[in-house]
C-alpha cells in the first residue's frame, strides 16, 4: 500500500517523462496493431483507422493512465498552481500591483516586527530578569528615576519588606587614561549589591569584594566587554593591570558579557559606589535603586511600600523639602526592562502601529480590487459552473491563484524587510536600546507567512463569498455582457471597503500630521545657544605628553590662533557639548546655604567659549583670560535663579568640599541634556584652574561670519601646528549636533517615518477611490447613456455614478477623524507642546484626503460625463 | 478496483493480465492485448488501450516488471513480466475467482 503511495507520490513530480513514455508505448501499440490489420490485406490507411478504432480512446486511456498512476489532489493543485500562474501572468497590470503592494505592506511590517521583537520583546540578559526592578516616581505625567541620598539608601534596605536584594547605581562620564589615547569613558557606578541584583558573572575575573566596596577599599574597575576588546585587544592577561579613571589609579579585575549593558549599553567600565554602610550623609547623590523583588512581592505592593518609605524618610534625618521637591510624586516601582525600553516603547509601537495601518489599507485595497476582478469574472464563472465545474474546484482555482500572489508578495516582503532593517537600524534614534540584536528571526518568519497566508485565503474567500451559491451563479449568465447595475449586496462590501481603508488612511495623516507639528515645535525651541556657523570637533591630548596643567595653556594657545583665522569670529573649548544627556555632574556647596549642597552639571571652558556658542551674559561679566589664574564660577540663570531669585548671584560663593570660588558671570541656560528636557542650572569652571579633573578630553567649538564650507584644512593646519600628531575627533556642525541629540533624533525618525506611511496611505487610498470609481463609470456606461438620452444633466450623472461611489469615502473620512481623536493618545509621549487633539491637524488631515479622493475620482468621472449616449448604447 | 472495462468483466482484466503474463512469460503492451483477444477469442470485446491503466495500477502494487527492450520487429518497447510477488498474488486471484465463480455457480443453480 505504501509502495503504491510512493509510486503515486513519485510521479506526481515526473509526470512529463512517464507521460512521454506512455505516448510512446501507445504509438508502437498502435504501429504494431495497423501492420497485423495490413497483413490481414487492408490499405495502410485503413489499417490505421481500424487501428485506433480497437485500440480505443487514446486521450481517454491517458487520462486514465494518469488518474491511476497519481494523487489526484496533489496533480490537481499542480494543475491549480500552474493554471494560476498563467492566469496572473496574463494579467500583468493586476498581478505587478498586488504583489507590489503585498511586498511593502508585508515588507515593512515584517520590518518593523524584527525591530520590536529585538527592542521590545526579548528579556533583559539577567537571570530571572522579570524580577528586577528599579523605583522611579510618577511626576505629573513624566517618570522621572528616585534619587537617593546615603543614608536614604540605606535606611531602603534595611526597612524594606519588598525585596530579596536592593543596590544603587549611577551613570557618569570621566576621563580614563591606560593602554592607548585619553577618552571620555562612560562609567557605571555600582554598589556590590546591585551587581548581586543583576546575578552576571564576569567572562573574564571577578567581580568587586566586599572590601573593595568599601570607602578607602582597594581601587578597582571591571571593563566592559567592547573596551575590552577595543582598547586591550581582547587580552586575557588584562587582569590586574592598571587603569586611570579621573586621576585615580584603578586595577583592571574583571571583564563583562557583552551583553550585560547596566544601567545603558555603551557603559565602558564599573567602579564600585564604595558608599559607608552606616553613612548618616543625607545630601542629595545621583544614586538610583536597582532591586530584585521577592517572590511574594508585586511591582504594585513594592510601589505602595516604596511610597510609604520615602514619607519616613525624615526618621533619618532627611529635610522635608528634599521630600516635596526631589522625592515628590507617586513612587512607582517598574520592572528593569519596562525602564530600559521606556521611552522606546511608544516610539517603536507608533511606527508598528503606522506600519500595520499601512498593511490594512493595502490588504483593503487589494480585497476591493479582488472583489472587482471576482464580478468581472463571474460571467466566465457561471459558464464554466454549467459546464459542469464543481463549485470546488471553482473555488480552488480562486484560491491559488490568491495564495500564488500572497506568496509571491510574502518573499518579496522578506526581501524588503531584510533590506529594511538595516535602513531602520540606520535610521533609528541612537537612544533605541538593543538594536544590535535586531534580525530576520524565526518570529519574523511566522509572522511573514501568517500574513501572506492570511492575505491569500481573505482575497480567495471573498469573491467566492460573493458567488457563494451555484443558485447565485446562475443568473450571472444572464449578465455575460458585463452591463448590468450591480446589486446593493455587492454595493455594500465595496463600500465598506472603501471606508476602512479611508478611515486608516485618515488616521496616519493625522497621525503624521501630529509627529510633524511635534517636530517643527522641538526645533523652535531656543536651544540657550545660536548653532548657525559653529563647527565643533574633539581633542583628546595624550596623557604621555600631556599633564593637566600643560592642557589649559595649549588649548589658550590654540583658541587664540583659531580666532586669528579669516572669517572665524569666537573659538573656544568645553569638557562637554550641550542637548548630550549625558554629562558629568559634580557635588557643589553653597556658601549662603549651609544645607543646600547640590548636585548639578559642570563644565570646564575656556574664554571665548560663551562667546563661540553665542550665549548671552546676564549678569556679570563674560569669561576673560586671566579667569585661568583663580577659581571663579560662571553659572546658568536658573540655577543663579534657584538660589539668589531676589538678589544677584554675582560676588556669591560655591565649591566643593569646603574650597570656595566666587560667581562672577550669570549665562543664558543652554538645554544641556536636550531641547525638550526643561532648562536646568549648570556651572562653568575656567579650564586651568586648580582643582580641576583631567580636562585632556575636550570639544572645540568655533563660529564663523558665514557658512565656511572649507574651514576644515585651516583647523586642522592651526591644530598640526601645536602638535603635528593631534587629530580631529568627528568633526560636526552644531546643527548636525542637535539633530543627532535624543528628542530630536527620535520626534525625526518618527514623524519621517510616519509622512512616509500617511504619504503611501494617501497614494493607497487615492488608487482605491480611481479604481472603484473608474469601475463604476464602465460598468454603468450604458445605464448613463440610457440617462443622458433621456436629458440626466452633468450634474445629475456625477451625482448618480460618482456622488454614489463617494459616500463611503465620506463615511471613512468620518470614522478616521473619530478613531485619530481617540487613538493619537497612545502618540501622547512621543509629541512635544503638541496636543493629540491639535484642531489644526485634525482639521487637515481630513482635507490632505479629501483632495486626494477628488483628484482620485476627478479622472474616471470627467470620463462618465463625457459619455455620448447613442455610442454607449451601441456598445450593446 | 478498476471501474470501467467495457465489455470485459468488471474486475477481471488484472486477473487475465496476470495469468497471461505468467503463461506466456514478458509482453509488451501489445503482445499482452493480442494475446488476450486471441484466448477470449470473440467472447468479450477489449478495448485494447485500456489495458495501460490496468499495467500502471499492477505496476505499483509491485506484481509485474517492466523493463525497456526490444521487440521482435526491431522496435522499443516496454516488457511487462511477472514478479515473484505477482506469482504469489495470482495464486491468491485465481483462488478468489475460484471461489465467486463457485458461489455465483450455486446461486444460479438454485430452484425456484
């Protein structure tokens, strides 16, 4: 039985050689039988007619032969598929469009899902990663992470009831020094606890003891995987060698995973906090909690304890305006992963979400295209039903010719996508976390062929639906001349149709609209500094060659020579570029506020720089060359603000630990961190002064009269000419600085992306609308002649043929308002100063569609109109 | 099971096929037919074609051969033979035959 199946099986797929065999052993058969008729004295031509006439049917034993040598399901779908592909590839025009659009929708899509699945979906590298949360607090809509003092700390861990295990970590940047150039390191701070949180073992070493976390313990530091490849070329004997964070001379003891990026991958090397376990300090720090909840504990009741915590921390000696201003809002403890993805989340859901919307417009357009091709061919149908196909068999050839299209569009779609991810990777945001595991994965593969599948059964389905009874098959033969009205029924479907794919459509404009408002508003903000004509590149000098003290001179030296050059106006230099959210911060007293020790962030510059950047002084005076001498302070004016609001900050003192400088100068805030992160307070130091951490990795920044396209060989002469081996370090425009920084880059990325969707939405619509309408107008050619020789006017015709087909389209118009009026909340987070409800977009979006949908039914109804009514009778 | 035979008995072409083939030992198509007409002599008429369905169904059950040669008149041709599984299934045929034959036999002679 099973030999016999595998026979049937076999040659299914060689049926042309056994059919050519058969042929062959049927024409001798029948040589052999015409020479015996011959001998028995028949004319050859006789012989071959009595021949055939005792061998039989020769087509019928084919058939036969093949009915008994196969799977009959399986030859008949070979037979489907093959008869499909004829058909499509007859129909050029149809098949181009369908799997032109299946291949962007299903492309873009899959996409995007590679992109959320690596981004959104995967865990976090930590064992048993769902439990590990951090605490943060929910500020008026904003989730801003709890900042906690020593003693806050550690009163947290002792007191809590939520939490097998509970660290503090922060983020900062210092210069490292060891094994290569001088760079500006990103540095994580880490308690021993909060590495027992996250449970990673190092791949190379160990990681700190207990000792080496405590004040005045051994100095060490653990790398991260990428510098450690980068900077000591993957060196096993890396341990126990030494590097210089900040002037402190640290032992290399472990390397981590590469995957373990805490609390942000880019992170290049781990210090312990090395925090007093029984510090009393209750000055603010930039410490945040990392913790790891116990089994019986949900991020809800750890959030209530939390908040109740964070009321007693008084009992610890904490002022109560730290609690109503730093620690106010509700305490909201949030697994790691959900703080990690945060603000990617809406990003990356908007642009799936657009993408999806796209997708459903196409699988829209295509049913309404289906559906017309379904009518166009019922005639054809109906014949063939009387002839006697099956309704199956009917409906299987429907399906594979739609299934061969879906397909097609699926492949085409994997292709688009595997090229699309490395453009979305390109172009995403550089805040996007975990984009490096971004690829064409199982999921993005099931997800492909779901869709395609799917796509293929509804288009199969649907006109088959319409011609779903033999009984109504029937009566279409009456309508072989393809000019009757169609009936209300099939009015109804396309009309829906035509709705949704309006109503999504209307969506994404408005959608797009809102990200675009978003966008124009992001770049009206005052940055706190002018960056047209500025130019800034990066220095990093040589700790072999270079102390601290030599580098102030050289870069006086290199500022004025820069400002002697043609055309430059200003140059100066800064240990930190603003709208960076990353920046270094530092502890400062405040003398007229015995308590008011801050924390905020400061800047080391040389004189020129405010000028260079162009902001504007307050108060005071500007930075002059002989600030170098002393240390004296420049500050912000909202942090002169914080503090002195009713009298001048200038001739105030502020320091560290106890060293006191005078404020001479009060400077126009620069958004530091970013443009929609609100103005904060920073200081500026003049680089020089005593006191200062290594200034040898710096930014240059230098303003022209115009735009200098050919500044660059200039700079780099004036720069050679100090040191022959200094290069220049990316070299950008202030311009090109702020549209890489984080709220621009990421409100670009998606407003582009969305005017791309809503633009291919539009387009969508727009042919849909033509293509229903043009379908109209010829199928009811007659009808509007019959109309017009019994004197319809223009007007009546367009209101009859066009005004009919436009209803729905007023109808989607509608429902898109409504649905973007309640779907652009979850855009919320993404739009800045814009609100979902902006009447102004909601008002254009509509209309963007409303031209497009005229224009669309412009062309077909200027043809209906132009009917001459004795040729359309004619046509007849 | 074939279905349609015309006038040869339903059921009975594989049967005769493979009797003949273990009679007169490897056939092509043609000599198979001949064969067969010449042993029913007038008492059925055959369509000769359709004996080629009947070979591709024994063909897969495994009980004949077939193998290109050549025919005595110098043409290609496929020789169908039987195989040791055939021989075994004739046995089987034959004595199933046997049987319906017997039985139909004493259902005609009963009385009325």
């Amino acid at each position: 039985m099973l030999r016999a199946w595998l026979h049937r099986l076999a040659s299914s797929f060689r049926r042309q050689r056994i059919d050519a065999e058969l042929d062959e052993e049927i024409h001798t058969h029948l040589e052999l039988l015409a020479e015996d008729f011959e001998r028995q004295g028949m004319t050859p031509e006789d012989a071959r007619r009595a021949a055939y006439r005792s061998f039989g049917g020769v087509e019928q034993v084919r058939e036969r032969h093949r009915e008994a040598r196969g799977i009959p399901w399986l030859d008949s779908i070979q037979r489907d598929v093959r008869l499909a592909a004829r058909t499509l590839a007859k129909e050029r025009g149809f098949t181009l469009t369908a799997v032109l659009t299946l291949t962007i929708g299903i492309g873009a899509n899959a996409a995007m899902v590679s992109v959320v699945d690596a981004v959104l979906l995967r865990p976090l590298p930590y064992p048993e990663e769902e439990e590990v949360v951090t605490l943060a607090l929910q500020r008026s809509g904003m989730r801003v992470p709890a900042r906690f003092s020593e003693a806050g700390y550690r009163f947290f861990r002792e007191e809590n009831r939520s939490f097998q295990e509970l660290g503090v970590y922060a983020s900062t940047q210092r210069p490292l020094i060891g094994s290569g150039e001088p760079m500006q390191a990103s540095v994580g701070l880490m308690s021993n606890s909060a590495f027992a949180v996250l449970s990673m073992s190092p791949v190379l070493g160990r990681l700190p003891s207990d000792d080496e976390d405590l004040p005045a313990g051994p100095t060490v530091a653990v790398l991260s995987h990428d510098l450690w490849s980068r900077r000591f070329g993957s060196d096993p004997e890396v341990l126990g060698r030494t590097i210089e964070l900040n002037d402190t001379t640290r032992e290399v003891i472990g390397v981590m995973p590469p995957q373990f990026g805490f609390p942000s991958q880019g992170i290049d090397v781990w210090v312990p906090t090395q925090l007093d376990p029984s510090s009393t300090d209750v000055r603010l720090s930039s410490y945040h909690l990392v913790a790891r909840l116990r089994s019986d504990a949900t991020p809800e009741s750890a959030s209530s304890e939390a908040g109740r915590l964070i009321q007693r921390l008084p009992e610890v000696g904490h002022a109560q305006g730290l609690l109503s201003s730093v620690l106010s809002g509700e305490a909201s403890v949030i697994t790691l992963k959900e703080d990690v993805v945060g603000e990617s989340r809406s990003l990356l859901l908007v642009v799936m979400g657009a993408v999806s919307l796209v997708l459903l417009i196409a699988l829209a357009n295509l049913s309404t295209l289906f559906i017309v091709r379904g009518e166009e061919r019922a005639p054809q149908q109906a014949v063939r039903a009387t002839l006697g196909a099956s309704r199956t068999r009917l409906a299987q050839h429907a399906l594979s010719e739609a299934l061969l299209l879906a397909i097609a569009g699926g492949v085409g779609g994997l292709l688009v996508a595997a090229a699309g991810t490395r453009g979305l990777v390109g172009l995403a945001p550089p805040s996007v976390p975990r984009l490096d595991g971004v690829n064409i994965n199982r999921l993005v593969l099931g997800y492909t062929l779901a869709v395609s599948l799917a796509a293929g059964v509804v288009f199969a389905l649907l006109p088959a639906w319409r011609a779903r009874s033999t009984r109504r098959l029937l009566p279409d033969l009456s309508r072989v001349g393809r000019n009757a009205t169609a009936g209300p029924g099939r009015l109804r479907l396309r009309g829906a149709l035509v709705s949704t794919e309006v109503a999504l459509a209307v969506m994404l404009v408005i959608g797009s609209g809102l990200m675009v408002r978003s966008y124009s508003k992001l770049r009206a903000v005052d940055p706190g500094f002018d960056s047209e004509n500025v130019i800034t590149f990066g220095l990093i000098l040589p700790a072999t060659r270079y102390e601290n003290e030599d580098a102030a001179e050289f870069y006086l030296r290199l500022v004025e020579r820069l400002r002697a050059l043609p055309r430059v106006e200003s140059a100066g230099v800064t240990t930190g570029l603003p709208v960076t959210p990353v920046q270094a911060n530092y502890r400062m007293d405040i003398e007229d506020f015995p308590d008011g020790s801050d924390v905020f962030v400061v800047r080391w510059v040389t004189p020129g720089y405010f000028e260079a950047m162009g902001i504007p002084i307050a108060s005071g005076r500007t930075m002059l060359t002989e600030d170098v001498e002393e240390f004296r302070l420049f500050i912000g004016a909202s942090l002169a603000e914080q503090y002195w609001s009713t009298s001048s900050a200038v001739g105030k003192r502020m320091g560290p630990g106890g060293i006191w400088a005078d404020i001479v100068g009060v400077v126009g805030d620069e958004r530091i961190r970013g443009l929609d992160v609100p103005v904060e307070g920073g200081a500026y130091v003049p680089i020089g002064v005593p006191f200062s951490p290594s200034v040898l990795s710096v930014s240059v920044v230098v303003r022209t009269s115009d735009a200098v396209a050919d500044l660059l060989p200039p700079l780099r002469r004036e720069v050679g000419l100090l040191d022959p081996e200094l290069p220049l370090i990316n070299v950008r425009s202030m311009e090109e600085v702020i549209a890489n920084s984080y709220a621009v880059s990421r409100t670009t990325f998606a407003a582009l992306l969305l005017v791309v969707a809503a633009t291919v939405a539009l387009l969508l619509g727009g042919i849909g609308i033509y293509g229903v309408i043009a379908y109209a107008v010829s199928r009811r050619t007659s009808e509007i002649g019959i109309r017009m020789a019994l004197g319809a006017t223009a007007a009546q015709v367009w209101s009859r043929v066009v005004g009919a087909e436009l209803l729905p389209v007023a109808i989607g118009i509608g429902l898109g308002l409504a649905a973007a009026a309640l779907g652009s909340r979850v855009m919320a987070s993404l739009l800045f100063e814009t609100s979902p409800l902006d009447p102004a977009t909601l008002f254009s979006g509509p209309l963007a569609f409303l031209l497009v949908a005229t224009a669309a039914a412009a062309v077909p109804a200027a043809r209906a109109l132009r009917i001459d009514p004795v040729s359309a009778l004619r046509s007849e | 099971m074939s279905r349609i035979h015309g006038d040869v008995p339903y059921g009975t072409l594989d049967l005769m096929i493979l009797k003949t083939l273990h009679a007169r030992g490897p056939l092509h198509g043609f000599g198979l037919a001949r064969e067969i007409e010449q042993v029913a002599e007038n008492l059925i008429q055959l369509n000769q074609g359709s004996i080629y369905p009947a070979l591709v169904r024994l063909h897969q059950q495994g009980w004949i051969k077939a193998d290109w040669g050549v025919s005595d008149s110098n043409r290609r041709a496929k020789f169908y033979s039987l195989s040791p599984t055939g021989r075994k299934q004739l046995g089987i045929e034959v004595e199933n035959w046997k049987r319906t034959s017997l039985v139909v036999g004493r259902f005609l002679a009963m009385e009325s």
